[in-house]
C-alpha cells in the first residue's frame, strides 16, 4: 500500500507545514523583536525537516508503485499531483538549493540597506550572482521539467502556465492598454471636472475601520469560525483553510485603503475557506498557484467590491459606522476607480498595473535566457517605462528596478501571476454574468450566496486537481482571453 | 562526534518544542473554535515525530560514545541530563503509552462531563483503569530507575525529590499548620473587628487594568523584548525562553485576582527569560521540573508580591492608574492576606493550600502502591477533609475527589510540586535576606534588581544542570526545611 505510506508521509509533511503558516503569522502579528533569533532557527530547521522528509529518494518508489494501484479518482490525482512537486522539490540538489538560499538572503538584505540610497553599482555583483544563479536552476529545472527554461521557473508559481500563452495575452493586453490609459486619463479628467471629488472626511477611528471591515468580511462569505483579522505591519492572508489569519494595517485620516485591503485578503481567504476537506493534507487539494489565487483575491476586490452596485449595499453599513455624512456612492467611486500613471507598481492602479507587470515580464525573460545582461536592466527599465507608461527611471534606480523584491530574493517567473490573476478574474466574472444575468443586482442587495457557490463550483472545489489552463477553460469555456479584461476596464473607466 | 550528533538531535527537537509550545499558545489566545480539529491532528502528529526522534535506539550508542569525548563541564552535564530524560522517555513501550494516552483522553472526558453532575459512580470504572495504568507506569519507571514505585512518577515532574524527604516536610509543616490554622482564623477575626475591610470600589476597565499589570510586570523585570501578555480562558506562562507568553483574564469588578494572577505568572516568566542562553536547545537548560518552577512564580506572588512592601510601591502606581481613593495599604493587605477553609484546592489562600495539597499526595501514595482501592478514594478523602479542614465532602463528590483534572488526565505525582515549591520559595526568601538584609525596603522602593540578581546567580542559572534539591541546597545552604515557610505564616497572618 505505497498510496498508504504517501499517506502517511502527507499527514507529516501537513503538522510540519500547519507550524510553519501559523509560526508565520504569530511572528508579524504578535512576535516581541527579542524573539526573532530562535524563531528564525526553528523556522529553518523546521524548514530543512520538511526539506528531507519530502525528498527522500525511497519516494520514488512509492509514487511509482501507488500508480499501479486500484484507486478512485481523487486519490489518482492526489498521486499525480504529489508527483508533479516531487519532481519539481528534486531536481535541485541540496548543494545548489543551500547555495540559492544564502545567495538570496544577503542579496536581500543588501537590496533593503541599498535601495533607500539608490545605489545600483554596490547592489549589481550581488544581483548578476542572483541572475546566474537563476539561469542555472532554470536550466536544470528545464532539463528535468521538458520545458523551456523560463517556463521552468514560471512551472514553480503557476502551473501549467507557458510562457508563449502568456506573451500571447499580454501583447494582446499591451496593445490595448497603449491607447486604453490616455482615454481614461480623459474621461477621468472630464468626471472630475463636471464632479469634483469629495474628500472623505477623517478622523475614522481604528475600531470603527474594524467593525466595518469584520461585517463586510461576513457579509462577503468569510467564515469567522474558521479564521480571523489581526493586524501586521505588511497586510496578507496566511494561516491554514481550517484557520485563514488575515491581516490589515489602520491609518486613520482614511478608511479606504484598510477596506479595499481587506477585501482583497478576504479573496484569498474565501479561496482557503473553501477548499475541499479530503484528503486535504495532500498536495492535490492545496489552492492552485499564485495566478489562480491573485484571480481570487482580484475577484473579490476588483471585480466585486470596487463595482458600483457592491457600493449600493455598503455604503449604508460605512455611513452608519462610520457616520460618512453626505457621501454618495459617486462620491466614493470617484476615490476607488482612480487612474494614474506612477513610477511604483504595488501603489498602481488596476489599469496601469499590468503594464509594470508586462514590463518585468519582457525583462526577467532576456535575463533567463542571457539575452540581457543583469547591468543593462536598468537602460532596458527605462527605455520600456518611458514607452509603456510616459515615465523615465534614468538615473532612479530605487523607483525603477529596484523597487520589488521579487528579484532580489531569487523569485523570477513570479510577476506574471498578477496580472494573469486580473485578467482570470475579469473573465470568471463574465461567466458568472453568464449563468447569472442578474449578478450585479444581486451584490447591490448584498447577496454573495449565487456568486460563491459558483466560484465554489467552478474554482475553489478542483484545488490544485488541474493545471491552472485547465481549470480556467473549464470554468469560463475558454483558454485565457485578454478581452474580458479589457472590456472590464473599459466599463469601468471610459464613463463620463 | 557522538555529541554533535546528539546536539543536532536536540536543536530538531527544539524546533518542534517551539513549534508545539507556540502553537498551544495560539490556541488558548486567538485561534477561532473551527481551527481545533486540524490543530490538534497537527499537534498529534508533531509530538510523535517529536516522540519517534528522541526515542530513537541509536540515540543510546551516542550518548554512550558522548560520555567517553572529551567535553567541558557545561556539556558533560548537558549530556548526563540528556541521559536521565532518555531513559525516562524510553522506559514505556510505544504501545503502553498509547494504551496510557488513550485512556486518560477517555477519563478526562468523562471526568468533564460527570464532574457537574457529581456522579463518581459512572466515573469510577474509568478511574479504576486510569490506577491501574498509574500502577504499571510505576512500576515499569521504578525497575529501570531503581526507584521505589511512587518515587518514579515523582522524578517525572520534579527531578531529584523523593517521597520519604517530602514526607518529612509535610509531616512537620501538616503538624503546623492544624493548630496554626485556627489561630490565624482568629487573629484575621480581631483584624477584621478593629478595622472592617473597606470594599474595593470597581468597576476597573480591563484597559486600566491592562496598564497597571503591565507596568508592574517591568517593574519587577520581566523583558518585553522577549515576551508578552495576552488574554486566555485559564490563564499561563507559555512559549519559549526567548518569547515568554503569558496570559491572565480580566473582570471588571475587582482588579486583584487578574494582578495577582499576573504577578505569579511573572514568576514563572522570569525564570523562563533568564535561563542560560550556551546550550539552550540541551535539556539541560530547560527549567528544572514543576516544583522549581513554582517556587518561582510563588516567590513572585506569595514572598514579593502579597508582602507589605510590595504595596507601599504598588498602591501610588494603582491610585494613579485605577484611581483608587482613600484605600490604604492596610485596606489592600485586607483583600491579599485571607485565610478562609474551603473545599475546593485552586481557590484556597497561601495557608491552607498545603493542606489540601498534603491530602492528595498522601492518597495518590496510597492508590500507586495498592493499598487503597480507587473505589474507596471518596470515604479516604472525606476522612482527611474532616481532620485538616474540618469540612466534610460525603457524598460531595464534585468538590471533593473529582475537583481536579490531574488524577482523570493519568497524573500522579505532581500534587507535591506545589507545596514543595511554596516551601522553597519562603526558603529562598529567608536566603536573600540573609544576603541583602534590606530586601523588604528595596522592594518597598521597587528595586528588584538585587533580588532578581540572587535568583538569576542561584536558581536561574542552574537550569537543569542539578536536581532540585541539590539547587536548593546550593542555593539555601540547607536541605528542603519547612521551618522557613512556617514562619513565613506566622509572621503574615498572626499579627494582630
């Protein structure tokens, strides 16, 4: 019984990964400074642990003989997928990944201390060791994976993702955005000028900001007898589906930022909350990837709580808690549908986003592959930020490439999954409309009940039992298709 | 290397004690109710990986080989202590510590339930078994550890001390405290008719009471920095010596329960916060067992906290916080010094807890070696209440012998720990002063830092380098001696 023994080996790896997520979590939300030394040891020991134990060769053995035996459907595809990231944990050898690890963390620490002063000539010997270092796991990834190399790594965030799919859609998405982000420029200005926007007026105290957030959380579907909101100083969703943690942090001359904040969160809480209970210690029925959870999260910011008629029901509970006096829903859509053209990614908005993305994407790609040396990423940044979005990074590398830390910490391949995620989610919202015309009635009442079971239904229910492709044709009737995205925006932004 | 081997051994089952000791914390503090069953299958399966590491049969040929390195005296007792708690943790067969652990799960439950209902009857066959288990246990521990059966489970949770010396003390301090008991009773009667005790006036908003706990927490030292206070159900000291977690509960009517609650926990988190940092992942430098530990937080509480002094620094800081009016030290040391007989163990004062404590060990002697039935525990129990109490519980079985979760959770031989830690900490106490004669007017001032100087170099320092007795004296200059605690009652509670 060699399914028994990965059984078996799923409930350890499971108790080992449950420390690790709720360890996470107590050190950003309740962790005293002091105790970070012993905690980063028993992280890392906890960490190599589960290293050893999941890539013991004799592993090998027991997919081999579970796949010859009689089981049902959901255990096949537990096989498989246990499979899939044997491999993918195995095809590095020890050495390499002990290498990888310490290259990335002082090649991190170096980035924090160095980005504040701009300095990219101090920083560049560490990044090009990061750089070859990545071009070597993708290369032995590759070899192992039968795939290219920078579909290699993608394979390690999303996958089933390839990169020429992704080229496809993004260029697609490029194309449009070029003459989409002046019209909404336009338009943005013309609504303004017919309505100047209403500051929303603070002080909004913290534990209002919460009462609010808590009931929209229920109000959306989060189940609070399975999770709960703390607060940190970086705002995530971790924890396990049995015990989603989210966070948020509070400022208190606005409310909106922690709201949409969220929201956002509460999409990938939804997505934990909801994922199947058997055999739920196996890989199989882990959320899928990073690009099927940003379209989660995406799904619940973009796609419904930044609509107008999700405003319609919520603006009543955020006056009553609030007391927003005189604020109408055009009045706060003014502040969340908002376009403007920045240096900073994580502050842009969902229009200008995808560029950034797209940007890095064509990047990271050249490095990969060799084409582009690591010292000429910040000509090349600036040649395409002044092409994509008007803005120039000569001489600025710390609003240019060294903004993220993505790089820095060994993570290429990664940028895609956001704005794949948007554009997922643009396109699950057209198939909800789809089988239910009425949807956007239904948010103005307040009513998710249809929504999420269809999201239940169609996303949170096949886990990681399909490639993200797979499991986005299925749902939407469709390969990946930059169009819903596109109109979305359109919709949302070319109104006057 | 058989040390390296054995010290990498210890630093992976630190990493897991961490994990389970933060995990518990979490549970008790923020988990939400849905969360149980996936942490618990977690916790279930991190204390068997933890239970298969340390039990390992190779691990026996390392320690040996370790004994025959050359090391210095730090590691040679790291090792020995290594050794005692190997063979204590290897003395039961796998099975009989599942057919134990199960067991006791059962009668615990069952202890929960009937508890309220006051039924001995339907609890007893459970019992019975759990005695019987009780019975083995010793006997399996006694013949490995060449001790008598009793003395076994003792060395379980206080290492070093043996029943005939911890007889010899309670004989004296039970013939003590029968005829000191009325004469406090009295003496607090003519306190009480010169000067009625004056109400506290509440309410105290936990957020008040919040401060004024944390701002005596430093004052006495604990460090911040590697620690903190939350809220559980039951309060505790948990997590690790690096991130001390305590915890109390608040009500709103009186604030002295929860401070004085706090204050005990601090000792506990001292302790913690000041063991050896060299080797902390060896048991050897772990705290040494139950009774030590409690004679920390009760020297915190009982010899610093409820004394005079402590007052005189506390009250202005309780008046400033919690505006307290017109109460007076005398009006305060009225609430914190109360001799009341009850039935119940975890309610009772400072000077009737030993009886309560001194009725158990003397029964649970009786049930390991056989001599009394389970089934006769009430009529043995109810005889002892009478005598030492003057309180019958016939036919009273839910405050009597089905009060605590101890005996239905399997443990046996722990009841001592909290007199034998009562009696240490008076003799501590007697053992600063004879070093810094005006400890009571640093206290009254509130410099702590001489008396926590003696502790650390005394007591914290050791960790579990020594037994307890051996600590104690080394520490005290004598054996274990009820005389200091006698006269600790007497000169707290016969004033007149």
């Amino acid at each position: 019984m060699s399914f028994a023994e990965l059984d078996h080996l799923c409930r350890r790896l499971e108790a080992i990964g449950h420390a690790q997520a709720m360890l996470g979590v107590d050190e950003a939300v309740n962790m005293p400074e002091g105790g970070g030394e012993k905690r980063a040891e028993a992280m890392g020991v906890l960490a190599s642990m589960a290293h050893e134990m999941a890539t013991a060769p004799h592993i090998a053995d027991w997919i081999a003989k579970a796949e010859t035996e009689e089981l049902d459907d959901a255990q096949k595809a537990a096989v498989a997928e246990f499979k899939r990231s044997y491999i993918n944990r195995t095809c590095l050898s020890s050495d390499f990944v002990a290498r990888q690890v310490n290259a990335a963390m002082r090649c991190e620490q170096l980035w924090r201390s160095l980005r504040a002063k701009n300095d990219w000539n101090d920083f560049l010997p560490s990044f090009e060791n990061i750089v070859a270092l990545a071009q070597e796991e993708a290369e032995r990834r590759a070899e192992v994976l039968k795939l290219s190399p920078y579909d290699a790594l993608v394979e390690q965030y999303d996958p089933g993702s390839r990169s020429a799919e992704i080229a496809r859609v993004f260029a697609d998405l490029k194309g449009f955005l070029k003459g989409f982000i002046p019209e909404a420029l336009e338009a943005q200005a013309r609504r303004r000028a017919k309505h100047p926007p209403k500051a929303l007026a603070g002080p909004f105290p913290i534990e209002k900001q919460k009462a609010l957030g808590l009931e929209l959380m229920k109000a959306v579907g989060f189940d609070f007898h399975h999770g709960r909101l703390d607060v940190s100083h970086h705002p995530f969703c971790g924890g396990v589906p049995s015990d989603v943690r989210m966070t948020t942090r509070y400022r208190t001359d606005e409310f909106l930022s922690s709201l949409m904040g969220i929201l956002h969160e509460t999409g990938h809480g939804l997505y934990e909350q909801n994922l199947p209970h058997d055999l739920s210690h196996w890989p199989s029925m882990k959320a899928r990837g990073m690009a099927m959870h940003e379209s989660q999260s995406l799904f619940q910011e973009m796609q419904l709580s930044r609509r107008p008629e999700f405003w319609v029901f919520a603006l009543p509970r955020a006056r009553e808690i609030l007391g927003l006096e005189d604020v109408s829903v055009d009045d706060l859509l003014a502040h969340v549908h908002r376009v403007e053209r920045g240096f900073i990614r994580v502050d842009a908005d969902e229009a200008t986003y995808p560029l950034h993305v797209i940007l890095r994407f064509e990047i990271e790609q050249e490095l990969v592959t060799g084409r582009l040396a690591a010292k000429d990423v910040p000509e090349a940044w600036n040649a395409k930020m002044t092409e994509y979005l008007g803005l120039s990074t000569a001489g600025n590398y710390k609003d240019g490439p060294m903004q993220d830390v993505h790089w820095p910490s060994g993570a290429f391949g990664y940028f895609p999954s956001y704005t794949l995620g948007a554009m997922m989610a643009a396109q699950q919202w057209a198939a909800v409309e789809r089988a239910a015309p009425d949807a956007a009635a239904q948010i103005a009442r307040g009513d998710f009940s249809a929504i999420n079971a269809w999201r239940r239904e169609n996303i949170w229910s096949k886990a990681s039992m399909l490639s993200t492709p797979e499991i986005m044709r299925q749902a939407t009737g469709e390969p990946l298709n930059a169009r819903y995205f596109e109109e979305h925006l359109k919709n949302r932004y070319l109104t006057t």
